[in-house]
C-alpha cells in the first residue's frame, strides 16, 4: 500500500466507519528499488485498531491478486484497495473482492482511488450482512 493510498483508508474510511466488524489488512510490498519494510512513519498513517500491519518482504501478493482483479501480465497488483464481505474465505487463491479501488493508472476495469466513494460502497456492502 502507498503512504498517500494509506492516509485516504485512514481518514476516509476507517476514521468514518465505526463499525467493529470492519478490517483492514494493510500489506506493505516492496515493489521500487528503494522500498524497505515500513518504518513507524509508515505504520503510523493506518493507526486504526481494526488495522493489521503484513510486510510482504518477497512482493507474494501482487502475482497471486493480478489475475483475480483481471490485470494484464504487466500490471503488478499493487496500490489497490479491495473489499471483501464478511466471511470471505481464501482457499488456493485470493476471492474476487465485492469491488476494488486502484491506483494504477486509467486501465483497470474499477475506479481509482477515491475514498468517500469506497467509503460508501464499503457501508452498502456492512449494510448487506
């Protein structure tokens, strides 16, 4: 997750949301040359208490999301911010989320990151459980 893309999770959702079943898995992935394991500057812009921290020290992730969010080969799975309902399960692969966010750019197939918008797409979705 991106340090900006983080910050709009934190105060656009999380902070907005106060609901006790909703998550979030922040995961860091290494994916420019200079990118280390999150420092506390880092950590500190998803403070939420429903938040949980993963550093993805071998960039796993993004292969195993490409082809479940469609993305082209060249298209890392990165800086995107997907929603799951309650009770999702990961079997062999990652589930296709309910919707996703990005910010890769105007290719893929959902929104760029907008938070009030994923906010309110996040309450529809609480609303259904």
């Amino acid at each position: 997750m991106c340090r900006q893309g983080s910050s709009v999770i934190q105060t656009e959702v999380l902070a907005k949301i106060d609901d006790p079943s909703l998550r979030a898995y922040v995961a860091w992935v290494p994916v420019l040359p200079d990118d280390g394991r999150p420092d506390e500057g880092n950590l500190a812009l998803v403070p939420d208490r429903r938040a949980t921290h993963v550093w993805d020290q071998h960039g796993s992730l993004p292969p195993l999301f490409r082809p479940v969010l469609g993305l082209p080969a060249e298209w890392p799975a990165w800086d995107v911010y997907l929603a799951y309902p309650i009770g999702a399960t990961w079997t062999d692969v990652p589930p296709a989320p309910a919707f996703w966010h990005h910010q890769l750019g105007d290719e893929p197939a959902a929104p760029s990151l907008d938070g009030p918008l994923f906010a309110s797409q996040l309450r529809a979705l609480i609303a259904k459980e």
